[in-house]
C-alpha cells in the first residue's frame, strides 16, 4: 500500500490504483444509470408487488414526476368475454402520455456494464489483498455502542474531521461503504436482471427469490433510491471535509 504524508506529519495510507480507476469508472456509471433510470421510471411511474401491474391495477406506490402520473384519462371499461365486467377488462388512454424512452432503456443497459465489470473487479481484488479487511469493514471494538455514537453525534454536529488524503474512515463511513458494496449494489443489479425476460427465461429462480417481475422492479428502484442517497451525502462529505485534498488524493493517490 503506497504511504504519503497525512496530518501533521503522519504517514497515510494512499488510495492504491485499482481502487482510483474503479472508483470513476463505477461514478460514471452511476451517474449514467440514474439518468437514463429517472427518465425509464418517467414512462410509468408506478410501483407494485407481485408478477403483474398496470394503469388499471393498484399501485403499491404512485410517484409524482411525470404527466403520466394519475392521468386519469380513459375510455369506458370493455370487458373482453361475454359476463361483463367481472372478468378481463380493457380500456384506452385519451391522455397524450410520456414514452420517449427506448434512447434512455439502451444507455441504462449499456453503463450497467461499467458498474457490475468493474464492481466485480472490486470485489475480486478487494477480497484477495485484503482491502476489505483493512479498510472496509468496521471491527468489533468501532461498533461498540459507544463509539458508534460518538461518530453518530459529530456527524450530526457536523464535525467532520479534515481528509487524510486516503482510506482513514470512521465508523460510520464503513457501515456505509460495506452496506452498499455487498448489499445494495449487488440487490440493484439482481433486481436488474430480474426484470429481463431473456435473463428469467433462463433463470426463473430470479422471479421465485423477489416475488415476481414487478417486485423485483420496485426492489430496483429503493435500491437504486438508497445508492443516489448514499452519494449525495457522499459528495457532501467529501465538500466537508476538504473537497480538493479527497479528489486529489482519489484521483492522482497523493
């Protein structure tokens, strides 16, 4: 691990390279899939549980961010079998909706391959020369009570220490770094895949360990909501404990 000089004179340990060029490769990424993502969820902002939804079934979860939203505009119900209404029904729009997103369904399938390559790269290399041990993940003794909430009360009192220049991190940051490289990140793109009918075509079990299409498309969007959380506080965090040093030292290792 390469050594630089950190706070009052005390060495640091520096960003190794690998973990640099995976950390912007996977930022661009993300950047790209929340993009092209909001503007997919645009087309049809409902959430539900299960196999199926649509504009005619209940949503578990209506989100306001798009024409498309309680439109409201139908025509009357036709039924499609003889008994009327108490079996299948159809009915047309007479709203103009938003579908414009085939351009943004292709970026987002295309930069998922610039998280999950490098993501796996990650995770091979951090497991193999112990990065995780060293730096990501949180000991017993840092998630006593006490220290967790000592870290908890200086976040709150925005007491943020100054940037080392390299993996010093605090409790806190380490709970964070560990919840989204092994539960987060890999729920997004599970859930992701779930939602391809080639990928369930050969692989049904995904459907059976989400609960159907439409589930998996709502795990998606939490944990694709929680990854845009968490690199919101990320950023500011960076901002606050000495932006030009972070970048610095996550972009040149010094």
């Amino acid at each position: 691990m390469d050594q630089t000089p950190g706070v009052a004179g005390q060495p640091a340990d520096s960003h190794a390279r690998w973990v640099r060029v995976i950390h912007w490769l996977a930022a661009a990424s993300v950047l790209t899939l929340a993009v092209s993502g909001f503007v997919i969820l645009m087309a049809h902002p409902r959430l539900y549980w299960g196999n199926v939804g649509n504009d005619l079934t209940p949503p578990l979860l209506e989100l306001p961010i798009s024409r498309n939203h309680r439109h409201g505009g139908w025509t009357p119900p036709q039924p499609f079998v003889a008994e009327g209404l108490a079996g299948p029904v159809s009915a047309g729009r007479t709203f103009d909706i938003f579908n414009q997103n085939g351009w943004a369904r292709s970026l987002h399938f295309l930069a998922a391959w610039g998280l999950v390559l490098p993501g796996l790269a990650y995770l091979v290399a951090g497991l193999a020369g112990g990065h995780f041990r060293r730096h990501l993940l949180p000991t017993a003794r840092e998630l006593a009570p006490r220290h967790v909430w000592q870290d908890v009360a200086a976040h709150l009192r925005f007491r943020i220490p100054p940037a080392a220049g390299g993996p010093r991190y605090g409790v806190l940051q380490k709970c964070a770094y560990t919840l989204v490289v092994f539960v987060l990140a890999p729920l997004m793109v599970l859930t992701g895949l779930a939602m391809s009918p080639a990928v369930t075509a050969s692989y049904p079990v995904l459907l059976d360990v989400f609960g159907g299409h439409q589930s998996a498309r709502t795990l998606h969007f939490f944990a694709s909501a929680s990854l845009v959380l968490f690199l919101i506080v990320h950023v500011a965090m960076v901002v606050a404990s000495g932006f030009t040093r972070q970048v610095r030292g996550m972009t040149l290792g010094r």
